[in-house]
C-alpha cells in the first residue's frame, strides 16, 4: 500500500477514478476466491465474508489515510484519497454482485449503482 500523502493521480475520463492507493483490488478479488472456495454452496457465509472482507479493507484505508494525513498529509489529498478508497470499493462490490444479480443475463445492461447526498465527489472526509 502506497501513501496516501502522495500526489493523488487525477480522475480519468467519465467519472472513473484513478485506482485508489488505499485499496488493492487484486488482493480483495483473491480474498473473495478463496471465500468462494470455502463457502462452496453456503451462500450465506459467502456473503458475510464477503461483507467482512470489504468492511476490512475500508477500515485498513481510513486507517493508512489517517497515517498520512498525522504524517504531515494534505487534507486534500486525503479527503481525494478517501472518495477514491469509496469508489474502488462500491466498484468491487458491484462487480461481485452483479452476476448474482442478474445470472445468465447479457452484461449490456448490469445492475447500476447511484450515489446521492453527501458523498461529495473527491471531497469525501
């Protein structure tokens, strides 16, 4: 995991983040492998462990972020850090669910998601 006291990588086109330094994708996807695996046919406990997982990786993000920012971080760059550490996360969980959403269906039309109130783009503190 990278800082969150550097330099935020600028939102790429149609409102699509930069990966969030505060957030390893790739390792939330191999957790969520390995849950698949252990939970086979139980999709209860595929759930809460998924809710778990996801629930961890926010806590280690706020956490890294606010080493940052005690470190002599921007507010800026962490609040930037942080909208960025929502977006890949709500992303993740988007991707997890969707199939399971809507199974066999065409991927033209996934499920979508809407954030409304307060969730100030990039300003999220």
């Amino acid at each position: 995991m990278t800082s969150a006291s550097s330099t935020v990588a600028p939102r790429a086109r149609h409102g699509r983040s930069a990966p969030s330094s505060l957030f390893d994708r790739d390792e939330i996807e191999a957790q969520l492998e390995r849950l698949r695996v252990e939970t086979k046919g139980d999709e209860a406990a595929f759930r809460r462990g998924a809710v778990e997982a996801f629930a961890a990786a926010l806590e280690a993000g706020r956490a890294e972020a606010r080493r940052a920012l005690e470190k002599g971080g921007r507010g800026r760059t962490c609040a930037r850090a942080l909208s960025d550490l929502e977006d890949e996360i709500i992303r993740a969980i988007h991707d997890m669910a969707a199939p399971l959403v809507r199974p066999g269906r065409s991927k033209a039309a996934p499920p979508t998601i809407l954030a409304v109130g307060g969730y100030g783009r990039g300003m999220l503190a």
